[in-house]
C-alpha cells in the first residue's frame, strides 16, 4: 500500500520546506533541517494531542514562541522530564524519551511551529484497501462462538487489535491496525468492530469471519482519536464517521468497505470570542440511538455540533451547531441515552446535550480536569439515574443527577463526591455495568507508583470505597489502565499497561468476589490499553 508513504513523505517534506521560513523575532537556539524534522516526528507523537499541531494550546497550554523562548531550554527540558501535577506525563522519568531527544523538542518548541499539511479526497482514496469485497462475506457467522461478549484489546504500541474471547479467554486473532490505536467501537449489529489509530488509519474487522480479521482500511487523516457508526433504525451498519485532529475535520465512509464519501471541514470559531481558530479538532463522537445523527465535539471551538446523516448520499449533511464550552474532550450518554454529557476538561465543567430537543440543556461545574471516559451511569435509590466522572487533576469522583423529570431536585447537580484515597488525581477511566454492585477506578496518571498500579472499586449505592486491587507485583514499571465489563457483567477487565519491549497481562476480575480469576498472558500481551466488549460498546452500556 503506497498511501502511508504518500502521506509520511508530504508531511515530512512540508515540515522541511517549512523550516527556512520560522519568524526571527528574538532568536531561538539553533536547530538543523534534520534536527527540525525529527524533533517535529517527536512533537506528533507525544504532544500534539494536548498542545495541538499549531501549539496554541487545548488540554495543555499553547506552546507558541512567544511563550516558550521566555521559558528557554533548560525550564522546557525540565517541564518535559518531569511532566507537571496537571496530568502531563514525565517524558524523560519514565525512560520513553533520552535527554537526547528533550533537548533536541526544547529547542524545536522555541521555532515557529511548521505548518501541517492538507489531505484530500484523492489522497485518501489512494490509501483505501478492501481485503474482503462484501459480497464475499459470510451472511452468518462462521464459529460457534459467543461473538457478543468478544473484546477487542488495543496493544498501543505494537498498532495491533486483538480480539479475545470473552467466555474462554483464548486469544483469537492478533488484527494489524497501524500506529497507536486510539479507541474502538462496534457497528449497529455488532458484526464490524472499528478502530481509528492516532495516525487517522481506520480499520473495520468482520467478527463473522472463520477467524475474524480486517475487512477494509483507509487513512483519512495524519492525526484522529475517534470512530462511531450509523445506529439509527434503518442506518444500521451504513456508516462509519472518523473525527479527525489533523486536518480539523469529520471524514464520513461506506460503513461496510470503508469507501471514503464526504470531508467536512471543522476549522471554525471560538464560541465564545467568535475568534477564528483553525485548529478546531473532533473530539469525542456518539451515534444517537433516536435519530440520524452524529453528535460531534469539537474541542477548541466550544461546540457539539449534531450531525444529520440521512442526506449523505444526496450530497446533504445538516449540521446544527450548539455553543457549550471550550475543549471538550470525552463523555457518554446518561441512562436514558437522551442526554449526552461532554467534559469540558479545561473549564472544569461537563456539558449536557439534550440530543431530542437538540439544544444544550446545562453545563455543570465539577471538579478539575473532568476525565469521564465514557462515564459510568448508576440508577441509585435516592438520587434516581446519576452519571459519574472522574478527574485528571483532583481525587473526587463527581456522581451528576440526570432525571429532570422523575428528580428534578437533583437534575444536573452534583449529587455526590466519591473521594479515592491517597493523594492526588490521575484518574483516566470509571466503570460499571447494571449488573454490577460495583463502581471501578484506575489512576494511571497519578505520579505514585503505588496508586498507578491500583483500581479503586465503590459501591454504587453508598459510594463507600470497598476494596482497592493492585495489580500483582511480578508486573514492574506498569499502570492499570481501563475497566471493561463482560456481557452479563459477572467481571471485569484491567490492563497491565507497561513497555513494549515487555509482555503483561489482561486481569480478569470476578465482579461479585473481586478476585483476580485469570490473567491473559503471553507473548502478544504489549501496551494494553482500552478494552471494548462488543455488546456493551454496540448497546453504550457504561
Ligand atoms: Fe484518549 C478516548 C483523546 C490520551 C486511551 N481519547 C478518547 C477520546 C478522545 C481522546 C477525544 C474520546 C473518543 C470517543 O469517545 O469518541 N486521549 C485523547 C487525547 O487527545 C489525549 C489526551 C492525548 C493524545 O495525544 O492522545 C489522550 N488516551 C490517551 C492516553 O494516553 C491513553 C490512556 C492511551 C493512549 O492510547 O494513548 C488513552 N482514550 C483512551 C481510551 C479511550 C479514549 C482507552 C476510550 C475510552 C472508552 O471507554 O470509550
């Protein structure tokens, strides 16, 4: 396949030609053609996510020259050894980046950033690949086994998904994905799973397949964090949208072959300033389960924007825009699935979306840096359906009302603050499942070793914490990172996130004793990180 190439080469080449042209205004510390292409790999890789292409700033604060050469080289070096209380990870610390290379990203941060390239519809086309036309595939599927209660596992690192069986725990296909696997999601019918890596590559697997594998893949973007499909009534299976970082854009495919058909440009403008911002990227995606639509965030701009699918094939995409807050990031829906809630994790507030009415309904002040995940929803006895949160920045869980109609006491407020022990936040993900007494936690991001190594489980009526699982000590230099429950949600599943170089393990909890019942194991077990249960990701039960 030549589009890789295609794409590496124009984005290296334009980084390249970029470089005789970085403003002089005060000088920054010198830096080679070569020097500035690696160090721009570099910057790709680690940070764009939270600073953005064009540094301006999202999750973590603009890195623009005016900024960075007050700072100079020695106080960036340290910011990026170190890493900061805010969530940012300590690059160097943790070995993944030599002083080499954290010198090398001080200096490059002080020159103007290179300006990153477009893609077009014709360059996407040239990376699209079906491996299996549809017409070939099965009608039905081809194994005996609970395909339901399949998990898809990201192996981060090595750019593969593998596909475990949830009722044996065997291994059943290690599928190749490309660099950095962001997340995965399940079609209408659960058949397809999808995953969309951070280098745009989207990848859809038939799970009806003898052994099941990738059927189509397609790079629509350089830079992306999210994929859903069409669940409506009638649009079941037909198609796929990819939320791009870079270009700032949503890229709409052929559910079935990935055939890319529409790019939207989501370059827009401050909801609040009504200043340009060209680096308005997609956040978080959901499919409504009411409605044709694609409930889209987009991070910088402040806006959810509510995708009408239904004319894309005459050409049509209606899109209302809702102003919310700045930075969206990631959420998930309530109980009901009406009202979805996005965490606009700079403001410290999440944002409700009432997707029936198609209007904002509230925006909630909780604690800092919110990390939902995809929440974790609770019908409890006093408080009715909450939703909860965790935080990157604080140790509280914030639990929020979410029934105006049956509590409108407690609708949109803070119901509750589940405290977790010890110090600081570091939370990424939070769990639970109907069928469980249990609320899960991890805190990957927490500088404790301790603390990164453990999950916190709550009980989901008195929010007391009940027991804290570490993950076995054999497992060095690891986090666990994010909770997934089976089908009927009897267990739980944690990540041993560790180096690539080094095999861990999938812990499989039982869910009533919480004790660890087995650890998938074995030479494919590399970087861990999400984990999607087919029917739980096709149904949004979280
Ligand atoms: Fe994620 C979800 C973006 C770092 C693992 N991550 C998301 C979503 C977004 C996002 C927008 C929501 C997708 C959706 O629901 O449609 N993530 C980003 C970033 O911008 C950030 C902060 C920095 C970056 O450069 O990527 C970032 N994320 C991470 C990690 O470091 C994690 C732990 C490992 C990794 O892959 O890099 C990580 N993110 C995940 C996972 C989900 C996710 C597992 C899906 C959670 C779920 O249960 O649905």
């Amino acid at each position: 396949m030549t589009g890789g190439l295609v794409s590496a080469a124009l984005f290296t080449g334009v980084i390249a030609a970029s470089v005789g042209t970085a403003k002089a205004e005060s000088s920054p510390p010198p830096i080679t053609k070569e020097e500035m292409k690696k160090a721009a790999k570099i910057y790709f890789d680690r940070c764009a996510g939270c600073h953005g292409m064009l540094r301006k700033g999202a999750t973590g604060p603009a890195l623009t020259p005016d900024r960075t050469r007050k700072l100079g080289t020695e106080a960036l070096e340290a910011f990026i050894y170190n890493g900061t209380l805010g969530g940012m990870p300590d690059w160097g610390k943790q070995g993944i980046l030599s002083k080499e290379e954290i010198n090398l990203l001080a200096r490059y941060l002080q020159h103007e950033p290179p300006p990153p390239p477009e893609l077009s519809m014709q360059q996407m086309k040239a990376t699209w690949k079906v491996y299996m036309p549809v017409e070939d595939r099965p009608t039905r599927p081809q194994h005996n086994l609970n395909w339901k209660n399949f998990f898809g596992v990201i192996l981060r690192d090595v750019g593969k998904v593998a596909i475990v069986d949830g009722d044996t725990k065997k291994l059943i296909n290690i599928v190749d994905t490309g660099f950095a696997v962001h997340i995965l999601r399940s079609s209408a019918s659960g058949r397809y799973m999808y995953s969309i890596g951070r280098d745009g590559k989207a990848t859809v697997i038939d799970l009806w397949l003898s052994k099941p594998d990738k059927v189509a893949e397609v790079k629509v973007c350089y830079d992306a964090r999210s994929i859903d499909t069409s669940k409506y009534h009638g649009y079941e299976d037909k198609y796929a949208v990819v939320g791009c970082y870079w270009p700032p854009s949503f890229v709409v495919l052929d559910g079935m072959t990935l055939e890319p058909k529409k790019i939207v440009s989501t370059s827009s403008y401050y909801y609040d300033t009504q200043e340009f911002v060209r680096e308005a990227r997609v956040a978080s995606i959901v499919s409504s389960h009411y409605d044709p639509i694609w409930v889209l965030n987009i991070k910088e701009a402040g806006q959810v924007w509510l995708v009408d699918y239904s004319k894309v094939d005459k050409g049509t995409i209606k899109i209302d825009m809702i102003d919310a807050e700045r930075y969206l990031h990631d959420g998930g829906w309530d109980l009901s699935k009406r009202y979805f809630l996005v965490a606009a994790n700079m403001r410290n507030k999440i944002v409700v979306i009432d997707t029936k009415d198609k209007e904002l309904e509230a925006i909630v002040k909780v604690g800092t840096k919110p990390h939902p995940g995809r929440g974790a929803n609770i019908d409890h006895p006093k408080y009715g359906p909450i939703w909860c949160t965790g935080h990157i920045g604080e140790k509280r869980i914030a639990c929020i009302g979410t029934d105006p109609k049956g509590h409108p006491q407690y609708a949109w407020k803070v119901v509750k603050w589940i405290k977790m022990p010890g110090e600081g936040g570091g939370n990424l993900f939070i769990k639970t499942h109907p069928n469980s007494k249990y609320l899960i936690a991890d805190r990957p991001l927490n500088p404790d070793p301790e603390l990164k190594r453990s999950i916190f489980v709550f009980d989901k009526n008195t929010f007391e914490l009940v027991k804290t699982l570490k993950v076995p000590k054999k497992y060095k230099n690891i986090r666990a990172v994010h909770e997934e429950f089976n089908k009927d949600g009897s267990e739980f599943w944690i990540s041993v996130w560790g180096k690539k170089d080094q095999p861990t393990a999938i812990l499989v909890y039982d869910a009533k004793t919480l004790k660890l019942k087995k650890e998938i194991t074995g030479d494919w077990v590399r970087t861990p990180t999400g984990k999607f249960n087919v029917y739980n990701t096709m149904k949004d039960i979280y």
